[in-house]
C-alpha cells in the first residue's frame, strides 16, 4: 500500500466519510489533504469556514496550527544542530543569556497556593527540551500549575519545574522555552528564521506568525455547547511569536512542510535539513519512558489526549508510534497536533502524510477526534483497496 504516484489518490470513500461527518453536525467544517513525496493526492474540503459571513471551507483557507509549530521550531533548532551551533547534550543556559531555570516543585499547599521547591539534580537539555522530558509542564495540564495561574500564562517562566529534568514525559512548554534560543545563536528572530530558513525554500507562502490579509481565507474558531457551536470574532492580529504555537497556516504549505520529511530533508534536490537530523527527528528518544495520554485540568481548554494510547514514544517535535494501530498508521509513523483541532501524521513506511485541519475548541473534542479517526480509517481502507 501506497501513496505513492497516485494519479490523483480516488477516494470517493473518504470523501463521503469526511462529508458525513459534517452533514451529522459533528463538526462545523473541515479541510483533509493527503501528500506523497512529491504532491498533494487528496483534498477534500467540507462545510463551513465562517458560518457568520456564509464562507465555505476551501482548499486555500488558513488554519490557526497552534502546537503543529512545535515540529517547525524543532526543525530549526536541528537546523542550528546540522550547523554545528547547537549541541542535544548541552544545557539550554549555554546558549540563553540570562537563562534561569526553575526550581524543581516539593509541596504545593492547594488552600493558600503557598508551595516550596528545590533545585534541579541538573540542567535541562536541549534535547530534553525537544522530548518533553525537561520537566517543564502545562498550566491546563497540570492542576498544580493551573491553580497559580497568570493571566495571560507566563509560557517561559513558570513557578516550578514539575518534574526533575529527564524523569518522565510529560508535554509542556518546553518548545516555548527552546525558541528562546535560536535568536542568540542564529542572530535572527524566531520569526524571520523560520521564515528565511523554513517557509522561504519550502514555498509556504500562507505560514506566518499573522493572519491572512484577507479575513475571508481564514477559518473561524468554534466553541462546542450544549446547544452547539458558538463562533468566535476573527482577530485582526496574531500573537508575537513564539517556538510552541502562533503560527497561522493553509493545508497546501503544511503538505510541503511534510514532504521535507518525506524526502529526509530535502527540496528541489536542495538539502534543508541532513538525513542524520530528520532520522533524530523521527525516532525514539526517551528510552523506556512512555508517551503516555495526557490528562486535562482544564476542560474549556482541552479534553483528556484520547487520541493516544499510551503505546507512543517520542522523538524531537513528534509522537512516534511504537506498534500498528487499528485505525491504520504502521509502527513508525509520526504525529502530533494543534489545540484548535488540527492534527497529522507521517506515514514513512507508505511514503505519506496526512493533516485534517478543524478549528473547534475544547481539544481532543470528541467528535474532532472520532471524525479524525474515521478519516485515517476510511483513508487507508482506499488505499489497500
């Protein structure tokens, strides 16, 4: 089974899957593309992109990617690895001036919010930081964090670690935390470095840390009620950048960000990121330690992180599947996902990729996920067909 040269990819199937999906309110709108090594084989645009002023979803329309730019701030860090700049074993304070790690949380006294910590046993790593095994948490993950919260949350300078550096897994801000070093190190700001060195080469000429200048390409964020969805206003500016999350793109410029993967690093026989960095990328990198489902503190924000199993490992920006799983991806295969419900993955073993973009809140929503799941099901029931 493969992708692979499909001329277009016929999925009359998965089409009708995605239309029902829509069509039975479970989700407002949606937009699902497949890429091979070289194209975009399957586009299937559904539903509404802004209810409000009656836009349908297109194939053209931009998407709030949230988390999905935690793989593009890891590919510039690797970037800055492949030049010899950056080393995986160094502490993140080598290259941050002024660098001040937290204190490790003992005690936390929930009544009065009072708490004590200690030091770290170390310095965070940088590529503890790309595992999310650094210790750094997630205020709407984490209970202890979500209870001295700041308004708006403090990304890069939270109370406490919630973890020794290197313990466990545990999906955080950490990637917030590294983009703070490609400026130093590279001399241009996160923003103009990925712009230059990533969206640049790749030809992603919808990515950027802005909205759209046309309102009308870009997606409106629903909010899931009792009596269904409520429509968010569109903003008129995005948020500074940052390594974690900001970044609004479209399917097209996405698909050419996981073709670089595709080809291990390369485009138009130029190679952006080396073999050696994209296999880092793309393996196992925390041992024995589990990836395992992420439980929400907050539930207006986020939903349990049902979309995994608790079998996933993980390696520099992505989860990494260690067995077959029963909705179709193979062991191998690479993923991760964006808090507005976007989500992908890579499939080495076929030669694909694959991104369902929805903009609906809380995330891992249920019916996001469901519709998720029926579209990588549907997807390769074609493909083995």
């Amino acid at each position: 089974m493969s992708a692979n040269g499909a001329e277009p990819l016929s999925a009359d199937d998965v089409s009708a899957v995605l239309r029902d999906c829509v069509d039975s309110r479970d989700v407002p709108g949606l937009l699902a593309v497949v890429t091979d090594v070289d194209r975009i084989v399957y586009t299937g645009a559904f539903g509404t992109a802004q209810r409000r002023n009656a836009i349908a979803m297109a194939p053209d329309t931009v998407f709030r990617i949230a988390s999905m730019t935690k793989l593009m701030t890891s590919a510039a860090v690797m970037m800055l690895v492949d030049e010899g700049s950056v080393q995986l074993e160094k502490p993140l304070s080598a290259y941050v001036p002024g660098y001040r790690q937290p204190e490790v949380l003992v005690s936390l006294d929930e009544e009065t919010g009072r708490f004590t910590t200690r030091p770290a046993q170390s310095e965070i790593t940088i590529r503890q930081l790309l595992t999310h095994t650094s210790g750094y948490g997630y205020w709407f993950l984490d209970r202890v964090l979500l209870r001295l919260l700041d308004d708006p949350p403090d990304l890069l300078n939270p109370p406490f670690l919630i973890d020794e550096p290197g313990a466990r897994f545990h999906y955080s801000t950490s990637t917030d935390v590294l983009g703070q070093l490609i400026e130093p190190v590279s001399g241009e700001p996160l923003a103009a470095f990925l712009a230059q060195r990533l969206f640049l080469p790749l030809g992603m000429r919808d990515t950027g840390f802005d909205p759209p200048s046309s309102q009308d390409r870009l997606a409106s964020v629903f909010v899931r009620g009792e009596d269904g969805f409520s429509e968010l206003p569109l903003e008129d500016r995005g948020q500074a950048p940052r390594g974690g999350g900001g970044l609004y793109s479209s399917a097209d410029d996405f698909c050419r960000f996981l073709r670089m993967f595709l080809n291990r690093g390369a485009v138009a026989g130029k190679q952006l990121l080396s073999e050696a960095a994209c296999r880092e990328m793309t393996r196992n990198q925390v041992g024995d330690r589990i990836a395992h489902v992420q439980t929400s503190a907050l539930s207006e924000r986020s939903n349990d992180f049902v979309f995994m199993n608790g079998t996933q490992k993980f390696g520099l920006g992505l989860a990494i599947e260690t067995r077959d799983q029963p909705y179709g991806r193979p062991a191998g295969s690479g993923s991760w996902a964006g808090i507005y419900n976007t989500y992908f993955w890579i499939d080495f073993a076929n030669e694909f990729a694959a991104a369902i973009f929805m903009q609906v809140q809380p995330f891992a929503d249920n019916y996001c996920v469901e519709t998720y799941r029926r579209f990588e099901q549907a997807l390769y029931a074609c493909l083995r067909s």
